[in-house]
C-alpha cells in the first residue's frame, strides 16, 4: 500500500468506522444466539489486500479501538487482530489470494481462529464463573455467519481502499492458453 | 532487498506484538483508577455521540437484522413460550393457594410500577447504545452518564429484573457490566423460603445464571423466584438494593460431597435484546454508595 496523508486517513476512517458499526449495530442483532462480528474480517481483508505490514497495523488499530471503546482488557484484540492481519498478508504474498472463495473461506477459518484464541487468552487470564459448552456452538455458528459475509465486508474494504493500493487484488487473466500456447496478437 | 523486506516485516509484526502484550500487563495490572482506564474513559467520552449517532440512524438495519434473526428463532420460541405458559399458570396455581408467596410474587410482578421500587431511590432510563461482540464480556454502552446522576456500581435494570450494574462512567455514557458476564457477582435470595446465595454467570450461555453457596440444608424449588437480597452489615451493603427480581430456578445441582446446592437460574431480563435500561440511583445525590460491595 501507498503511504500517503490520504491513505492513513482512509484506514482510520475504516478502523473507527468498522468498531462503531461492530458494537453500535452489529452486536445488537442475534443468530442463534452468535454475533456477526466485523473486526478479524476487515483485518482479513486489509492483509489481503495490503500485505503483512498494513495489515498487522490495521488489525492492532482495531483491536486497540475495540478494547477502548468497550472497557475491555487493552491489548487482547490487537494481539489477537495482529496475527490475524499479518496472516492474512503473508498468504497473499506466498499463495495465489485472488481466488473468488479466499475471503469466504478465510473469513470462517480467521473468526474461528481469533475466537478460539480469544477463549484461550481469557482462560489465562482468569475466569471468575462456569463456562457453557453453548461457547463452543456459538463459536461456529459465528465463524458461519462471518463466512457468508465475508465477501461482500471484503469488496467493501476493497472499495474504501482502492486509491491507496499499489495493486488490485482482482482475479489474474490467463496469459496462455490451457494448453500453455500463448495467443498470437 | 528482500532480505530488508523480510526485517522490516518482522520488525512491524514484533513491536506489534510487544506492544500489545505490553498494554495487556500493564492494563491487567493497575487498578480502575490507573492510567489506561482513565485513557478508556476518556475514549468512550468521545466514540458516546458517535456511537448514538450510528445506533439511531442504521436502527432500521438492526431492526431489519433482528426480524432475519427473529424469524429464524421463531420456532424454538414458540415452543419454549408454551413451556413458559405452563410453568407460569403452575405458579400462579401456587401463589394463590399460599398468601405470603402470592404477595411476594405479585410486588416482583409489579416492580418497575412503584410499591415494590425499593425505597429511597429513583430510576434514569437509558438507551443501550453499544454491545460487547464477543461471549467472553458481557458489557453493554448506554446513554446516559455521570451528567444525568449515574454513579459507578449503581444497579441496572429491565423492565423484567436485574440486568447489571454500571462498571464505568463517563459524561455521557456509561459502560455496564450484565450479569451474565464472568466478573458478575449478585447477593441473591430464593423467595419464599429465604435460602441465600451469589448469582454468578454461565459464560456463553446468557439463559442460564449460577445461585451458588446455597445451603444444602435448605430446600429450594424448580420455578422459585430469585430476587435480590440487599444485606447490610455494619458500614457496608449490598450494590442492589433488596427485591429486584433476578429470574427463576430451572434445576439444582446437588451432590453428596459438597456443602452447597448450585441452583440454574432463568434471568427474567432478555439481555441480549434490551435496548432500553433503567440505572437505579439513590434519590438523595450524595450517596455513591462507593464502599458497597455486590
């Protein structure tokens, strides 16, 4: 991703955005009693389309502004959003990330992920009362729902991100032919 | 040049990382008057209005959301309702029949009217203006802050029992901790027999809350009402003020070996749906009430 004044503003903008419609809106509506939740998503689709660095960056903003603006314990969500960003960034440099079913896929993998993790780090960190077996349901029906709209959170982080983008994450022509024979101009 | 590349990437990802963990020992560690929560609150200050101004103005999305996910509910509901209606002619049953249950039940029922409001305080109503995502905490953001009387630890409430109480405040904003989140710890009462105990939560189960320290001794029913117990000891009393209504017992555990019966709860409030709160706050402004514990 280009660095520039603009570009920065563009990524917060999309940080202060996504926390304020994640726990304004989003977290307001149940599905079997799960959340949709926007956070590892837009952080998936940042790494995707900007690569390791931008997208560790923007997946600490959103864990750092999510754990703020909930009085949560600072630093569990940016960890947590860090790896998810930075993962996401590595893939795209080391796997072909233009494929249609990338963010669908990695949108239930990275949401299962993070709250697998997130269960993990507050059991270190401490829980005062019995836990649910229904954590684990509402995990999965969570990863779910996050895959269905994972596509449609990625076109949109596309779009806000597209004038900063050195290049476009938009699925490769064939240069040759099935065979390898390129086509003759 | 790739090998630059490649420090610069780990360099990022590690301060990131340390950065991170840095906050979360430091945050972990200090009390709620340290540094960072400060920060925290002076942050909710400012995404409060944000954070009402998307509430309000995407609300026909979220009722949109709420109609998908309601329809897709409405089955397992309508069952669970027609259970609901069964238990509930089988306690009226049993409060008729029994006069000092039959008023107990009837001044819960009438809670949020005014004669079974506990004495010496009023309410401020609030809209829930932010949720917690995750199951882990079970927070909600309101509307309404230290400007409009609110106090840290003041008890909250639904129109249908005890929803939690305020965590932090801010001017105009106030994050309460729901009694469904693991940090949540209530002084309980089964009515009528008066056998105590802590109501603790479930972690990813917000239907089901933990009376635990219950005596084995004493007997407690499936489809007993749990209210608050309000005690007072010398300087010290409860956060909630005695007679809110909690829910009502579902099952209890009881073992041979262990000297308390754990009773499962059903919370009368729907947490996860309200969008109006009450904060119950002492009519006099002075009592903060700030050396009360749960």
């Amino acid at each position: 991703m280009t660095v520039t004044g603009s570009s920065i503003a563009r990524v917060a903008a999309l940080v202060i955005v996504t926390v304020v419609v994640q726990i304004s809106v989003v977290t307001q509506v149940t599905f079997w009693g799960a959340y949709l939740d926007l956070l590892p998503l837009v952080a998936l689709s940042v790494g995707l389309l900007a690569g390791p660095i931008t997208g560790a960056s923007v997946g600490f903003a959103l864990g750092l502004v999510a754990d703020m603006a909930l009085f949560q314990t600072l630093g569990v969500s940016s960890l947590l959003l860090t790896g998810v960003g930075y993962q996401a960034g590595r893939y795209r440099e080391l796997r072909d990330a233009s494929h249609k079913m990338v963010p669908a896929i990695g949108g239930f993998v990275v949401t299962l992920a993070y709250a697998t993790a997130f269960s993990i780090v507050q059991f270190l960190l401490g829980v005062d009362s019995d836990v649910s077996s229904t954590v684990i349901r509402t995990i999965l029906v969570g990863a779910l729902l996050n895959a269905l709209i994972a596509t449609p959170v990625f076109k949109l982080v596309r779009l806000v991100l597209r004038p900063a983008l050195a290049d476009d994450l938009r699925p490769r022509r064939r240069s040759t032919s099935p065979i390898g024979l390129r086509a003759s101009q | 040049m790739y090998k630059k590349s490649v420090r610069r990437r780990r360099a990022v990802l590690g301060l990131l990382v340390g950065l991170s963990i840095a906050l979360l020992t430091v945050y972990f560690g200090e009390s709620a008057s340290g540094g960072l929560h400060a920060v925290q609150r002076g942050f909710l200050e400012v995404l409060a209005p944000l954070q009402e101004g998307a509430s309000r103005a995407l609300k026909p999305v979220r009722d949109f959301g709420g109609w998908v996910g309601d329809v897709f509910d409405a089955k397992s509901d309508n069952k669970k309702l027609r259970r609901e209606v069964e238990r509930l002619r089988a306690q009226l049953a049993a409060a008729e029949t029994a006069g000092s249950d039959g008023e107990q039940l009837e001044a819960l029922a009438s809670f949020n009217g005014s004669s079974s409001f506990p004495d010496g305080y009023q309410s401020v109503k609030a809209r829930v203006i932010g949720r917690s995502p995750t199951v882990w905490y079970s927070t909600i953001t309101i509307d309404k802050g230290s400007s409009a009387g609110v106090r840290a630890n003041q008890p909250v409430v639904t129109g249908d029992g005890l929803a939690g109480r305020v965590s932090d405040v801010s001017g105009d904003a106030a994050q309460v901790t729901l009694i469904t989140d693991h940090s949540s710890g209530v002084s309980a009462q089964v009515v009528p027999n008066g056998a105590n105990g802590l109501v603790k939560a479930t972690v990813g189960d917000p239907d089901d809350l933990l009376l635990d320290f219950v005596e084995r001794g004493r007997p407690v029913r499936t489809g007993s009402t749990v209210i608050t117990s309000g005690w007072k000891a010398s300087k010290l009393e409860s956060l909630f003020p005695r007679g809110i209504p909690i829910g009502t017992v579902t099952s209890i555990d009881a073992t041979e070996r262990e000297l308390y019966q754990r009773v499962h709860l059903h919370p009368f409030a729907d947490l996860r749906n309200a969008s109006v709160v009450e904060v119950i706050v002492p009519a006099n402004a002075g009592d903060q009430r700030a050396q009360a514990r749960p």
